[in-house]
C-alpha cells in the first residue's frame, strides 16, 4: 500500500512538474517570436514617448517658474516713470584710429 501511495504522489508531481515547465515554455516562445519581441518594442517606445512628454512639460513649467523669479529679482516688469522734460539728443563723438606701419608697433 505504501509503495502504491508513494507511486502516485511520485505521477502526480512529475505531471504538475511537466505540466508547470510546458506552460512556462510555452510563454517564453511567445515572448521571444517575431510577434512577442515587436510588442514589447511598441510598449517600450510609447512608455519612453509619453516620459519624454512628460519631462518636456516639466522643463517648461520649471522654466516658466525660474523666468519669473528672475523677473521678479531684476524687477524688469516694473513700469519707468516718464521723464519729465525732453533730453537734448546726445553727441556721438567719432574714434580717430591710427594705422601703425612700423614692424615694433611704435
């Protein structure tokens, strides 16, 4: 009676056992064909595509922030009071340059 009991469990695993390695076979065959290896590539690139979005938004927002701060800290959105007289317009004095034809420079 032992032996016979011992028999069974024995048949009972080894087909569990067969059963179990069939089934991961099987998936890995899947997983590796032509079809299987073009998923997981479609799956990967729209995974990338939507967190290269994202982090584009993220610099953009980033960016906006850090915009702001600056113009708050240089202060370049504050109206200039109006002058209130006319200027006279400002003389633009013309450089003399010297060409120097000498082999020291003098």
């Amino acid at each position: 009676m032992k032996r016979l009991f011992w028999l069974t469990v024995g048949a009972g695993a080894g087909v569990y056992a067969t059963h179990r390695v069939k089934r991961r076979v099987e998936r890995l065959a899947h997983e590796w064909s032509p079809e299987g290896v073009a998923v997981r590539a479609v799956h990967a690139g729209q995974g990338a595509g939507r967190r290269l979005r994202d982090l584009a938004a993220d610099v953009k927002a980033e960016t906006a922030a850090r915009e702001e701060e600056l113009r708050e800290a240089v202060g370049i959105d504050r109206t200039l009071p109006e002058p209130e007289e006319p200027r006279a317009p400002r003389r633009v004095l013309r450089a003399r340059y010297t060409i120097v034809n000498d082999k020291d420079g003098h």
